[in-house]
C-alpha cells in the first residue's frame, strides 16, 4: 500500500486554493485561444483558462470542439444505468444531504428479499444492463458484507454493477470486484477543506484526506473504472471543478489500467439550507462539459436525473457519454414506489422509453450494457 506521500496527496499539496482561484480569474482570451488550438497534450493550463470567464465568448467553439471529440471517441452512443437505492440511513451529518443523519425521516436498508423485489421492478422498465448501487454512509447497517451480498445477488441479473457507496480500504474494493462490481463513484464534494470541513461536522466523512485518498485505494484494487466529481455548489465551482481535474490527471497516469468518469452534481436549493449556493448556470455547466471534453478526451461524462429533460436533451448532443433513465432516489422505491425517503429531488421525470426514445429522435444509439464489461 502506497504511503500518503504517494498517493494524491503529494500532488493535491502543491497547489494553492487562492492561487489557483486567482489564475482562473485572471486567465485571458489569448489563453482561452491557445488552448482551443491545440490538437493534443492538454495541461491544467489549459483546462484553467477553458473554465474560465474568459472562455464564455467561445462556448460555441468549444461545444463544437467538444461534440467532434465526443463522436470520434465514442460515436453516438449513450449509455443508460439505474441507480438502486438500498438505503438511506446514514451516521453522517452532511449539511445539503436528505439522508443526514440529524433529519427526522424514516430509516430504511433494503432486505435481500427487497432487493430482489427492486430487481425484478428494474427489469420491467427497460432492458437495463448496467446498474448503480447505492448507499447512505452507515457501516453497522449497510456496511461491507451488506453490500457484498447485494453486489452478488445483482451480479446474477445485470452484466454491470456499479457502487457509490461509504469510502472502502482498498482489500474490500479489491473483494467487490471479484464479485462483480465492474465501478466505483467516490466524490470529494469540495477541495478546499476548511469548507468540507464546515459542511461535513460528523461521522466518518469529516476526515477530509481518507476521502481524498478513496480514489487511490480504488486503484490500487484493480477496479476496472473509478469515477470522481465535485459537488458544485458548495464552493467555487470553477476551482473546485480545477481540483477534480488535477485529480482526474493524476489518477489517469497512475492507475493506467482503469478508465475513469466524470459526473456533475449541481446542489439544488434545499430545506433548511444555510449557505450561499455557488452553482454554474446553465450555459457555464455546458461549458465545463466541453472543458473536461477537450482536455480529457477519453474520460467518460455523465449526467444525472438532477438536470432537466430540456438540459440534458441538449448536453447529450455535446459531450455526454452516459445517462440516468427513470431514476428513484429512495430505498424501495422501484417496487414500492412511496418516494418517500428521497436523498434529492429529481429533476427528470421522463420514463426509460421515454428517454431511450429522445436518445433516437437526437440521432444517438442508446446503449443498455457497459462497453467495458460487453467487451470481455
């Protein structure tokens, strides 16, 4: 196992919060010019002045730059998964979460009968191939050997199996993937951690570097894809959004045997909410899009059920390689359909065929399987 001085660390240390906000604020339309003319050999450079304020007047070149990337890497096709609430209870106080654990809501662990009522409800949506298990952060009650039994029973009906889960040593990743999870989604939520600090007070999840490190750990287990993001809202999101691009950069040249994913959570308003919210607009999340398209051209790019129909209609034209389709986000909620326990609100309610159809009618292939676990 590799010391803290080999992992993100030694690269996530030599960079400044303030410096690097400065360099994207000042970042200057020659910059933004010089980056859209480069054919290869992207830097963080580049990717600084691409999110930049001086990049908005290029968003059409850059959306342009970016569909071309996205068409010649991996063709029209969109990849559509589930995700599969098996439980919302949660020992962490996450100040923007629906799952906190100071919320009086009613707990729920799906049982292994449940589950498998989850499954078949899955099964008559769609012919979905590849599905995302996911959890609230509670060791006792949804820990390990929990999850290590649902990962198997869903591995017996879906060729791929995804997790985003509590963060894991790197023996149980390494575990999981022998039965079957073929994904692991860990988000930092914010770099800069005397803000992830105030929003996450309690529970195992305030230890800011374990998290940091989760990405490493999968690695080094041989998970076939790891996939990273920052929660945008709780900080700048255009600094935040440069951190889990140094991160991205880092672990594509350490871990070179997995492929990697990108996903953007945009924090919607929510109950009790105490703080400002620093969310991208519409047009500066295209943007980043198109950014992390031109600087990494083989990283894959998802969207989740948090964006519109309208948005993600657009986007999918873009750079997106991967979709969400008929999303519950509560545990039980396929079979039971109470939508009671939710961890955040959807924002695209459209059915699978619904969206399976738009995907055609935008002249795309829907694609129900993982490529990676179709190809083995």
């Amino acid at each position: 196992m590799p010391t803290q001085e080999q992992m993100f660390s030694s690269i996530f240390s030599k960079f400044n919060w303030e410096m690097v906000e400065k360099g994207i604020a000042t970042a200057t339309l020659q910059s933004v010019e010089r980056a859209l003319s480069k054919k290869e050999n992207m830097n963080m450079d580049d990717f600084a002045a691409l999110i930049s304020r001086a990049a908005a007047p290029y968003l059409e070149n850059m959306a342009k730059k970016s569909r071309e990337i996205t068409l010649q890497r991996f063709g029209k096709a969109i990849q559509l998964y589930l995700p599969l609430y098996l439980s919302n209870d949660c020992t962490n106080s996450c100040v923007y979460c629906g799952f906190n654990t100071r919320n009086d809501i009613e707990r729920k662990v799906l049982s292994t009968n449940e589950i498998l009522d989850e499954i078949e409800a899955i099964k008559k949506l769609g012919d979905f191939e590849h599905i995302l298990l996911v959890t609230g952060e509670s060791p006792k009650n949804a820990g390990f050997d929990y999850l290590l039994n649902a990962v198997k029973l869903c591995h017996e009906h879906f060729a791929a199996v995804s997790i985003e889960v509590q963060p894991l040593s790197m023996e149980e990743y390494a575990e999981l993937a022998k039965c079957g999870v073929t994904a692991v989604f860990v988000y930092q939520e914010t770099y800069r951690e005397e803000t992830y600090k105030q929003h996450h007070p309690h529970g195992k999840k305030s230890v800011f570097e374990y998290r940091l490190h989760c990405p490493d750990r999968i690695g080094i287990a041989g998970v076939r894809k790891i996939g990273i993001g920052a929660l945008l809202g709780l900080e700048n999101w255009r600094v935040d959004s440069f951190f889990t691009a140094l991160h991205l950069s880092y672990l594509q040249g350490t871990y070179w045997q997995s492929k990697f994913s990108i996903s953007f959570p945009r924090l919607r308003p929510f109950e009790g909410q105490t703080f400002e919210l620093h969310t991208p607009s519409d047009r500066e999340l295209i943007q980043l899009i198109c950014a992390y398209r031109i600087c990494f051209p083989d990283v894959e790019i998802s969207l989740s059920t948090r964006e519109s129909a309208n948005f993600r209609d657009r986007a999918m034209m873009l750079g997106l390689t991967t979709m969400s389709a008929g999303s519950r986000t509560d545990p039980g909620g396929y079979a039971v359909s109470k939508n009671e326990l939710t961890q955040w609100e959807i924002n695209d309610s459209r059915s699978p065929a619904e969206i399976e159809q738009k995907i055609r009618d935008n002249g795309y292939d829907p694609v129900w399987k993982d490529w990676d676990a179709a190809l083995e």
